[in-house]
C-alpha cells in the first residue's frame, strides 16, 4: 500500500504543478487573444492543455485523499484549488507542510506517562 500511496502523491504533485504551469500558458495565450495583435493560437494550444490537467488534478485529488485519507474539507478545498489560477501549487505546499502528503505512514507515538 505504500507504493501506491508515494506513486499516487507523487503523481498529484506533478500535476498540481503542471496545473499551474498551464494556467500561466492559457493566461498567456487569452492576453495575446484579446490584446492588439488578437492571435488565437495561443488558447487553440494552451485551453485543451489545460483543460486536460484540470481534468487529471481532480482525479488525482480524489485519488490522493482515499490513500491519505483527507478529510470531505480538505479534499473539496483541494479540488476548489483548481479554479484560481496558481492555487493548485498553494494547497500542495500547504497540504505537505501540514503532513496531508506524507508517502509513509506517520509512526505511533508512546503515550505520555502518567505520574
């Protein structure tokens, strides 16, 4: 289960981050679309680009808060990330710093003792 939890975060990274990088291409190519020299072939290459990752960060969300076990918040809150432009990369350093995407399972802690 540990493989597939590390292949599985790994993978969301990647698209988290390729995510953000087509967000930053389709910007590009909507400034290019309605700026003054009004060329579409920016969005033509970029929007189903980014519309494909989209697509492939939301399954990977989905697939990421089974194995690590998100709670129904923080996988919608993830998943919401997708819309803003760059949030994609947000919640992943947020969801790393906080431990929501630790490829092995955290180990038991002795409990304190009493006395």
């Amino acid at each position: 289960m540990a493989d597939v939890r590390e292949k599985v975060t790994r993978l969301f990274v990647v698209a988290a981050i390729a995510e953000a990088i087509s967000w930053a291409g389709l910007l590009a190519g909507m400034a290019v679309k309605y700026g003054p020299p009004g060329n579409e072939l920016g969005v033509q290459i970029f929007g189903p680009i980014h519309g494909a990752l989209f697509v492939v960060y939301g399954l990977l969300v989905l697939a990421v808060a089974r194995v690590q076990r998100w709670s129904l918040t923080a996988t919608v809150v993830a998943l919401a990330c997708a819309v803003p432009p760059f949030a994609t990369i947000v919640f992943e350093r947020w969801a790393r710093r906080r431990g929501m995407l630790a490829t092995t399972p955290a180990p038991e802690r002795e409990p304190a003792p009493v006395g």
